[in-house]
C-alpha cells in the first residue's frame, strides 16, 4: 500500500536551463527524495513486519477447518461449525474458524466458502486457505504504515476502514492469484466467500456471493429475534444487475427454473451463474461478475448472543427466524450448527421433493459464556 505524500513550504529550488534542444532540470527538491525513501522505507518495514507475524500465525492461533467446535481462550466465545455433503456429488462447501486471528488477542476469524461448477470443491478451497494469510497481511502493512505515519490515537478511529482497505486488497489479490494458477481451472468454477473478524464487542463482515450472516439477538419481550447482516448477491438485484448488464451480460430466468435468476454470456447459454459475485468464474469476469466483498461493521451489544454464517443451501430452505430460534433452542451450544444443518436437510426432503439436497454448511459463534438472564 502506498500512502500520499504531502509536502508544505518550500523544498528546494529548481531552474530550468534549455539547450541542445531539449529542456532540462538542475536542481533537487531534497525535500520530496527524502519523504519518498521515507515512504519506501516504511513500506519495507511493513511489509518484513508483516511477513514475520504471518509465519507465526498458525503457531499462536487455533485452526478449525472440519466440523467441530473452538472455544476462545479467555473469552466466552464458541464456534460450532457443521457441514453436510449434498446429493450433487463431491461437498462443494467448506469453511475455517481461527483464534487468534493475526496474532491478536479476542479476536477471532470465520469463513464459510460454497463452491460451485466442476471443480468448484478446489477453487473453495484454495479461497479458504489463500484469502485470511492475504488477509492478515495486508492489515499488518496497512496499520503498520498508519501508526507510523498518523500515531496510535488516530488509529484507533480508522481500524474498520484498515479492514476495508485490506479486506479489498486481499480479495482482488486472491482472485488474480486463481486466474493465474496453473493448476487450478476456474474459467466455468468458482466460489463464494462470508467472514466475520471480531475482534471485542466489533465485528467485521465481508461478503462475496449469497452465503448469509444472521445475528440472533434478544428483543425488548425477551425473544430472540433474527437481524440479517449481509446482502445475498444475487444477479437481479437493482444493482447488480445494472453492472451486469452494463458490461453486456445478460440476466435471466431459464424455462424450468421460474424465480431463479442467473447470469447468461452475451452470445452463449452459459454458464447460468446463480450469483452476481464470486471469486474464479472467469468466464463472466468481463461481463459484469466480480469478486469485491461488501463489507460492513456491527457493534456488538449485551443483547446479541450469536452469529449464524451458512451456505446458501441452509438459507434456500430456513428462514433468518426459523435459524436463529433453532440455534437459541439448542441446549448444547455445541451441536448448534449440526442441528440448524440436519434441519435444513430435512426441510430440503419436505419443501422441495424432486431436487437435490444442496450442500448444507454452518458456523454459529457464540458470543458469550450464557445468555444473559
């Protein structure tokens, strides 16, 4: 990242001297040299900072990727993580919960990724393993960077916007990181990506695609009530589909799938993308398809008691409310996601007889030791 250098006053002096035909400038603004080797200098810094930590960040956190549960240390945090291959082949989904997210005390990272096409189970995958390490870098060089140059009161008021910042420049990278692999074909593959960094009583979510964040939270009589916290990324939405069309792809319902908007090439019958962002798919990547995270921020309060990320496949067949009334009903925080995912797949039996069950996946993270009484 490279920040903007502002100079005041006068730096130096410049003449201009003609000859030979040419113009030429004697001289040296010995104050612009200097602040830009400061600025390189900063950047080397950052960036050794940076690439030290992450070496270490496995070392000093804990790593879920399969099912099962992380408790934090030193917090009253739980995540429960559960996921359920579908009747389409190969578990497309797959997810990651790390404590200790870039060695930072309270604070946690989780990721759910839903693949999709044929090698959509590998481009899951590697947006899993390659987007937090980018992630966890690009945060280090740009605080780095800001407490340098700004000091720590200022930072403290610019942390969601650090996110932002990398969250962005890590995603762009990643996805030019699968375009360029060589072993890897995510021309007609792809993947969605939803994650949530808390970090004490702040949560930050990104999203990419129609995965879905919901927050069980308790209302004024008591009840736990369902607050959605991200968009699902879907090709007919107002905006979307203005980028997609814009770029001259097209959006539209096929014959046998009324309600089911997908994004068509602008002289082909494909690929039929169901989603208006995801990282790979490359084949619409110039026709309105991108790979850029909303990403937003929540305060966390005493009456919130958890966060549910699951895949599309849970959400296509549970509402936000049923969701969070059935996590809140689990006696064992523990098996939340397990039960929330084995609803989903019996409400896929009963509501939509004659599809596939899709791949059902869930993490629910607790915020709390108990609800508060």
């Amino acid at each position: 990242m490279s920040l903007p250098v502002h100079t005041t006053g006068v730096v130096g002096r410049a003449e201009t001297k003609r000859g030979g035909g040419e113009e030429t400038l004697s001289g040296c603004f010995f104050g612009v040299a200097r602040m830009r080797q400061l600025s390189s200098l900063l950047q080397g810094l950052a960036r050794s900072m940076a690439l030290g930590k992450e070496r270490k960040e496995e070392e000093q956190g804990t790593v879920l990727r399969t099912s099962g549960t992380l408790r934090g240390e030193g917090s009253g945090t739980l995540a429960a993580v559960w996921s359920r291959r579908g009747e389409k082949g190969t578990n497309q989904d797959c997810s990651v919960v790390w404590e200790g997210f870039g060695c930072q005390e309270d604070t946690i990272f989780c990721g759910i990724f839903d693949g999709h096409g044929q090698w959509g189970h590998y481009v899951s995958k590697a947006v899993r393993d390659s987007l937090p390490p980018s992630l966890v870098r690009r945060w280090q060089e740009a605080v780095t960077l800001a407490s340098l140059i700004n000091g720590e009161k200022k930072l403290c008021h610019s942390q969601f916007d650090l996110w932002k910042q990398s969250y962005l420049a890590a995603a762009a990278a990643v996805d030019e990181e699968l375009r360029r692999s060589r072993r890897l074909d995510a021309v007609n593959s792809g993947s969605t990506a939803l994650s949530i960094i808390k970090k004490g009583d702040t949560m930050v979510i990104a999203n990419v695609g129609d995965s879905r964040a919901v927050l069980g939270t308790t209302s004024d009589d008591g009840s736990i009530a369902a607050v959605q916290l991200t968009v699902d990324f879907k090709p007919n939405l107002p905006q979307e589909k203005a980028r997609i069309v814009q770029c001259k792809g097209r959006v539209y319902c096929d014959e046998d799938e009324p309600g089911v908007h997908r994004v068509w090439l602008p002289d082909r019958e494909a690929p039929g993308l169901a989603m208006s962002r995801a990282f790979g798919d490359y084949c619409v990547k110039d026709y309105g398809v991108i790979s850029a995270p909303e990403v937003t921020q929540r305060r966390i309060t005493a009456r919130d008691q958890f966060v549910i990320l699951a895949t599309d496949g849970v959400w296509d067949v549970v509402s936000n409310e049923e969701a969070v009334q059935i996590v809140a009903a689990t006696p064992e925080r523990e098996k939340a996601a397990k039960r929330l995912v084995q609803w989903a797949v019996r409400a896929w039996r009963r509501k939509r007889r004659g599809y596939a069950v899709d791949d059902c996946s869930a993490i629910c993270l607790f915020f709390h030791h108990s609800p508060p009484s």
